[in-house]
C-alpha cells in the first residue's frame, strides 16, 4: 500500500505548479531502480494519485513522495520545468 506523503509548501503556494500530466514533450519516465524496487503497477498508480491531486488543487509541488511501510526506500516523483519530464525515481538515484 502506497501512502503519499504531504508535501513540503502549501498547497496554494504559487509553486505548486506541477500537474504530473505527461505529454510529448514532458515525458514520464521512471528509474530501473525505481522500476525494481516498487514495479510499473505501483508507480503507475502513483502516477495517477498525483494527477487527480494536481487537479483537484490547480497543481503540486515539483517533488512529491510515496512510501510503502514494507520497503526501505521511498519513490519520488520530480516533474522538472519546461522541456524537462517527469520521473520516478529512489532518493539515491537523484
């Protein structure tokens, strides 16, 4: 089971900006080590947490964090600005 954590700034902090909504030129991309550790299911459905978050507050901070209480490492997400993409990824792959 996923849980998310909240996030560091408030939700209506002027940078929490983020919708998580990959597109052809923001590509969603995840780590292996992240693909290992949780699988594409989970991060998918993280994925999607995030988007209907995104929306449902006009967006999120730039990182955002799960964390499964049977796994040692929490997944990240990083939506980085224009041209960038948004990945999945362990702490220590950043």
């Amino acid at each position: 089971m996923m849980i998310h954590r909240p996030q560091e700034i408030p939700l209506d902090d002027p940078r929490s900006n983020n919708m998580f909504k990959p597109t052809g030129t923001k590509p969603f991309v995840a780590t292996p080590a992240a693909l290992e550790m949780f699988g594409s299911q989970a991060i998918l459905g993280c994925l999607e947490i995030l988007q209907l978050k995104a929306k449902r507050h006009g967006g999120l901070d730039y990182l955002q964090v799960f964390e499964d209480p049977e796994k040692a490492k929490r997944l990240w997400f990083i939506e980085d600005g224009e041209g960038g993409t948004i990945t999945a990824l362990l702490p220590s792959d950043h």
